[in-house]
C-alpha cells in the first residue's frame, strides 16, 4: 500500500536491535485516517471472504481492527494478554512469546466471543517472526472457527513467520512487506508501492 | 445516551462485587456501530471545543477513542501501561491503581505526542473511582496541554470519581450514569433516557 510504505519511509525510524519505531502514526499515537485506508484496503482484499469477525490482540492491534471492522460491518474481539496462568473454563488461552517485552502472555478470549460460525480476518500491526499471529490462529482452530486470513500492517520478510504461517495455509496480506532495513541504510520494501 | 443505556440493560450483566459486564460490546468483543454512534455523540458534545488529541489507556479505551476520533478528525494517543519503573526521560508517567487487577500500574506517554499546543479530549470506557481519569489529566498538565473535556461510556454516579473530577473544574460527560446497580434488582441509571 502505496501510502504506508511512503509514511514509513517518512516517519519511521529504524533503531539498532531490528527495531522499527512507527509509534507515531501506528501504535502510540494513531493517524486515524490512514488506519481507516488500512480498514478499506483489508476490505478490498478480503470483499470474498465473507467475514463475521475481526480478531487482533491488546493494545496495539485494536486500532487498526476497529478502523477495519467499520468497513466490513463486523464487531472486533481482542485477545487479552493475561499475567495470571489461572485461565477459566470460559476462556480459550494461548500462550504468546512477545518480543517486545523478552516475556511470555498468556492470552486469553471469551469463548463466548469466537464460535465455530465464525469466519474470521486477524488483524495485527506487526508480522515478524510469527508468534502473535500463530497464537490467535490457535484461539481460532480451539474454537473451530475459520481463519478467512491475516492483515498485517507490517511484515518483516526477512524473519521467517509470514513464511511459515503461509506454509501452513493461510492467506496473509501485509499491507507493506520489509526486505530488509538498517539504521544507517534504510528500509527497503519487498515490492515497492504496488 | 438511549442507545446505550438499552444495550447495557439488555446485555450488560451485573456480578457481585460491584461489577458490570458489558464485554459483549465494549471491551471485549466490540460493537463497533454502537462505537461508532457514541464517537458521533462525543462530537456533538465537545463540538465546540477545537479538539486536536484524543487521549485515552490501553487497552479497553482505544476503540471508543479511535471511533470517536473519526468524528473529530484529529489523531489518538494512547497511554501505556509499563511493568517497569524505568522511565525514560522521554515519556511522561504516572501511576494508576487498578482496582480490575488489584495493582499499581505505571502509566507513560511519549512527550513527543502531547505538548502544550493540544486541547485533548479523554476517552475511556469506565469511570468509577476515577484513577485512570485522575492519570490521564495528570498527563496532560506534565505536558502542559489543554483538557477540554472527558468523555466516558459508563461513570458508576455512587462512586465520587466523577464528582471529585468536576469539582476540580474539568467537564465531564458519560453518555450513561449508573445511580445503582445490584445483581438481583438491576440497574437504574440517574436520567433514564434524554
């Protein structure tokens, strides 16, 4: 997407240890009418799939999710990341390594929420080695909902999740796909502006 | 706000322990119509108020902020909740008990995304006690910036968080006022309809 890609390249700011901080626009302070061309984007992509519900994880997803599931006319679940293991019997749970903060979540949603009716588009900001996104596919297969695909906003194509998780099947659309970056070189984009 | 007001009584659950389950559409799974409503009504509220931010706390708050922010045309910024107390010098903190899970979380905001130039409308889903509310507005008055108002989904009227945040001169407006609530007698909100 041709519009991320240029606000990457503009605000984005690549930091030593693989980091690449788009908090300004993406999840600290959110721009929300970019976030709601993301929302029309991923419903352009997914227009066939017939979904019912859109599926991210706390925080930094919801934003994105929201502004998305105004353009499909679905509600938005989010997984809550739990610090205590004592999970209900009313929850699926799942755990998720996070990067981010060198911990493992345990990540829980309603059962409630997410049934075997469901087709389901997940929503994340990021795609790098895989572990958010491979947790809430599992929340989905416990709950015997179909995975319609993924929305990244971000996808970091040189670590090896958004290969994997194809690999295993489902479809996962990124939004900007980053073959390589580095705080003296730059980022550059797997395909750029499509 | 009728709209809300009959959601709550036709989904919203009251446990003991003084707690309203309304995770069916706000905070959990989110109805993001009904959000997108109460954005539409905060705007009518605060159209006057030349709002430029929209603050609001991870996680439950950033949907009815972003579906607020669409009606104002102006971006989100989300405080986070941190672990730790190694607060850089780039961020703004505070600390906020919460009475969900029993701790004391610090709560920190980028200094970068809130100056003195914003007049910041406050989003969250609940107001009791008012700790996040009282977090919040401390942010904003670190930065120096302008709080022209908050707007709450659901303020619990027999707590004095809102009572002591309007004596302290701020407008406070929720769009439903809980006078009571009991698991066997129900709900009664303090104006039933305007």
């Amino acid at each position: 997407m041709k519009l991320l890609e240029e606000k990457i390249l503009k605000e984005g700011k690549v930091k030593p240890g693989d980091v690449l901080k788009v908090d300004g626009f993406l999840n600290h302070r959110m721009d929300i009418k970019l976030l709601d061309k993301m929302g029309r984007e991923f419903k352009r992509l997914y227009k066939k799939s017939r979904v019912t519900k859109i599926l991210t994880i706390e925080a930094s997803g919801i934003g994105i999710a929201c502004m998305t599931a105004r353009h499909f006319k679905v509600p938005v679940v989010f997984a809550k990341k739990s610090a205590t293991s004592n999970i209900s019997d009313d929850v699926y749970s799942t755990q998720v390594f996070s990067y981010t903060h060198g911990n493992m979540n345990n990540v829980v949603l309603s059962k409630e929420y997410l049934t075997s009716d469901d087709k389901v588009l997940i929503i994340d900001d990021f795609l790098a080695v895989g572990a958010a996104l491979s947790g809430l596919i599992d929340l989905c297969n416990q709950a015997g909902a179909e995975v319609v695909g993924c929305g990244i906003a971000i996808e970091k194509a040189y670590q090896d999740g958004g290969r994997k998780i194809r690999e295993r099947g489902y479809r996962v659309e990124s939004l900007a796909v980053i073959e390589g970056m580095d705080p003296e070189k730059g980022i550059v984009f797997t395909r750029q502006f499509r």
